[in-house]
C-alpha cells in the first residue's frame, strides 16, 4: 500500500556505477552484492531511479534520498562512467530533500518534520533544490560554489568546488553551501555533528535481523564476507583523495564502548552460522578505534582535510591501548575462539603504535594482512595524501620479525593504484622494480577510478594538482593500460610466484 509518511529511498550501501562498471568502464562479472554474485539486478544511478519509480507509484507523495550515491553525488559532479559532468542527483531524481552523511539522527528529524507537517528547511545534513520563486528569493550568507554550468564548461572549476567543499566538512564550523543549477539553487546544509559514542551504541545495538532478507534464498557473497565481523568505530581521520569515506562518514571519530562492542560479540556468539571466530573488528581502517582529539574544543574550529597527513595533528591522540583492551575482553567472551582484524591496517599509525601493532600481528591476523601503500614514489604519495614511501619497508620490517618470533607463516596483502592523476610511467616503475626485487607478486591491483567529490576526482578532470600545477592525467583505456599492466605483469607474476 501507500506508505504512511514518505518513501525512503537509497542505491545501497555501494555507489551503483562503481557496482555496476569496472575501471576499464566495463560490465562486473560478479555483483558482490547481490544474490547469487548476479549482475544485472541494480540500474545505473539507482536512486535517481528508484526515486522516479516511487514518485510514479504514489503521486504526491514525499521522497527522502539517502545512503552513500547520494552522498558522493549531493552537488554538481564527474561521472567517469558517462565521462561526463552531472549535477546534483536532487536535479534528475526530483526527490523533496537528500540526507548526506551518516544519517540515522537527520533521518528522524525529516520523518518528525513531514509526521507534522513542517518545513524541511534548515535541517542539518541535508541537500534541497529549491524551486524557482524560492531560488529567486533565497537571501542567505552561504559560501557560493561555481555554477553547474560553470563546472561544465570550464574544467578547472571543479577543483575550485571541491577545495571550497573540503573547507566546509567540518560540522561545527561549517557554512551553507549553494550551487546554481539550471536557473535554480541547490542548498547544502552544514554537516549534522556526529553521533556521541553514547548514541553510536544505542543504534549498534537496536534488534537488527543481522541477516539478508528473508526474500533470498542464494547467498549473497558480500554478507558470507561480513557476517562474522563487528564495526566499531567510524569516520576515517585520513583524508585520502582518492577515498570518498570522508565525504559520506566525515573526518572525526566516533568509537564504540568496549561494553557495547562486547554486547555484539555475545549476540554474534549465539547465531548458528558463527564457528567461533570474529572475522573483523574494525572500521575504516583496522587501528584507529579509541582515537579522539586531545582538547574537542580545537577540532570543531579545524579546517583541515586530514588529522594525519601531511603530519600528525598535534591535537590528535593516536592512543593503542583502548583497542588492545577491546581485543584482550573480546578473547575472552564465551564462544569467541579468534579475533581478527581485517579492515585495512594503515601504515602510518602503525608505526606509531607498536605496542598494538605487535600484537595485532601476532595473534589478530588470519594468516593475511591487508595494507594499503597505494604507492611506493613520495611524489605520487603526496599527491594522494598518503604518507612516506619507507612506511611499507619499515612496516615490512615488522611484520617479518614478529612472525620469526612467534613462528607463524603469515602474510601481506598491498594495495596498490595504477594511473592515479600525475602518476608518470617512470613512478610507477618505483612499484615494479620493488616488486621484481623482491620477487613479488601483487594478488590485486586497483586501476584508479575518480570517485564523485573526491580531490584526485577533481584532479582527474581539473588536470592540475591542489596547488594548480599541471599534471599528467591517463584517462584513454589505451593511457592506462600500460601502468596497470607493470604491475599486473611484473618478473613475480611470469615466475609464478604468489604474494
């Protein structure tokens, strides 16, 4: 029947194009995330989609867009797939309001406010495409972005939103953005203040199913990945600009308490399909949980994009022993015969902790260890706001030690990214020869795909760096082919040998 209030609509928890496309801008042979591993089953843009259809099947009745395409894609922005500039998902959707971010507070506002018949102006975290008279009379003190038509027609115009975006991420500093869109305008309120560690738990803990819908009867391999595994903190402090996490779960961290966590681990504990071992405690990345800023007072006047980079914020606490303390209880809960980490480890902090790294590499790792280098040349680093190029040796280092010592056989799994923006043949060679030298062999390449609102997506397009420096920029499939294959190719991989 008619809902009720309005019909909440969201792609999933995965942007539909990046679902649907890889970053050869060709068909997935495999859906993750759907029954069976089928494709097919999601359209591209799916919540412009979903949310015409629902306009269709129940007219006048009020749309809510959410979840992370929604996010990514709020204001004017680059399709890589379509290879095109596209505005606001608002613009094509015709929903009422977007919520961005991580939206389980503003959710309840826009519901409360429709239940009652107000206005949903004003409400934190969300995007609104004001109508014509609204538009013509809009007065506000909001930061201006360059127009959709101006982002279309002059390709260094992204780079100026994007950095004016970055600007105003911050939920207790920010201001109202607008962007002028076919003669109308497009309003981003300020970011909504993260949820309290309090409030964190209270909807990790809700009476969640804690399984796929009782409409599938084919396994659906991403929940056989995940089922296991337990989130315990979010946000991610990097601001890599390649990563679009900041721009869906924003910058500062929010843990869970170790109670509440241990709660989960009881839960988990009784599900017939658990064997005993939780596959993953972790978030963003597998060694930030407990973090938090020294004084919250600094933070929430901060303008940067990363806590960590291109140094450690002085007012960022980098504390291991909230997760040592998290791992020690979560051994001993009944049931719980392993716990292991295997959200991606970042290098940076973990050499910063080595008390936890240690640990985490001796009894946390499931014979593997994921870690994200990305790259081995410090000027591509910079470019995607990573750290040092050493990192991934001295962390290398490590690893190797404290498995001579405890006698294990264990090993890493690297990611690294081929034709990210002002990446040179010759830098990548720096990650081949490494790779031939020691003889290895990567088991996974990712191809760089410019996701919407990020900064390597606005250098992708703008073909300059932050500071406006020209960059090389492979975008052809010919382009780019060759630095992928350097790595997918290398002396390891025709010896045979595995990573």
């Amino acid at each position: 029947g008619r809902p009720r209030l309005a019909c909440a609509v969201s792609s999933g928890n995965l942007d539909s194009m990046l679902k649907i496309y890889t970053a050869g801008r060709r068909l997935r042979h495999e859906d993750m995330y759907s029954p069976g591993g089928k494709t097919g089953l999601c359209p591209p843009h799916a919540s412009i989609v979903y949310s015409q259809l629902a306009r269709m099947a129940f007219p006048g009745i009020k749309v809510v867009m959410g979840g992370v395409e929604a996010s990514l894609r709020r204001l004017a922005h680059y399709d890589y797939w379509q290879d095109k500039m596209r505005p606001s998902v608002l613009v094509d959707s015709k929903a009422d309001i977007l919520c961005y971010g991580m939206g389980e507070l503003t959710m309840l506002e826009i519901f409360e406010r429709i239940k009652s018949g107000k206005s949903l102006d004003g409400i934190r975290g969300t995007c609104r495409y004001l109508g014509g008279r609204e538009s013509a009379e809009f007065n506000s003190d909001a930061v201006e972005l360059p127009s959709y038509e101006e982002i279309c027609s002059d390709k260094l115009a992204i780079m100026r939103a994007t950095k004016i975006i970055e600007s105003e991420m911050n939920p207790w500093s920010a201001r109202r953005l607008i962007q002028r869109t076919n003669g109308r305008i497009l309003l981003v309120e300020p970011p909504r203040e993260p949820m309290t560690s309090e409030q964190f738990d209270r909807s990790s803990e809700l009476d969640y199913a804690y399984m796929p819908h009782f409409c599938y009867t084919e396994k659906i391999p991403a929940w056989e990945m995940i089922r296991d595994s337990i989130t315990v903190v979010r946000g991610c402090p990097g601001g890599c600009a390649f990563c679009g996490l900041v721009t869906h779960q924003g910058r500062q961290l929010v843990s869970r308490s170790c109670e509440s966590v241990l709660k989960s681990a009881q839960n988990l504990a009784k599900k017939p399909y658990f064997k005993g071992t939780i596959s993953d405690v972790g978030g963003a990345a597998g060694n930030i949980y407990g973090h938090r800023p020294k004084d919250p007072e600094i933070c929430k006047k901060c303008r940067r994009y990363s806590c960590i980079f291109p140094n450690f914020c002085k007012n960022y606490a980098a504390d291991e022993k909230p997760l040592l303390n998290l791992l020690e209880r979560l051994q001993k809960v009944d049931g719980v015969k392993h716990v292991f980490i295997n959200s991606g480890v970042r290098l940076d902090l973990a050499l910063a902790q080595p008390n936890l790294t240690e640990e985490i590499i001796r009894n946390h790792v499931s014979g593997q260890i994921s870690v994200a280098p990305e790259h081995l040349d410090n000027e591509v680093l910079k470019l995607m706001r990573k750290g040092k190029a050493g990192e991934f040796e001295k962390f290398r280092s490590i690893f190797d030690s404290v498995n001579s010592k405890s006698g294990k056989k264990q090993y890493m799994v690297p990611y690294f990214i081929s034709n990210f923006p002002g990446c040179s043949e010759r830098q990548m060679k720096v990650v081949e020869d490494y790779l031939a030298k020691s003889n290895w062999n990567v088991r996974q390449v990712q191809d760089f795909i410019p996701l919407p609102m990020t900064m390597a997506c606005a250098m992708y397009c703008a073909e300059v760096d932050e500071q406006g420096k020209p960059i090389k920029v492979n975008k052809g499939l010919a382009e780019r082919r060759k630095q992928r294959g350097m790595l997918k190719n290398n002396p390891a991989k025709r010896s045979g040998r595995k990573f």
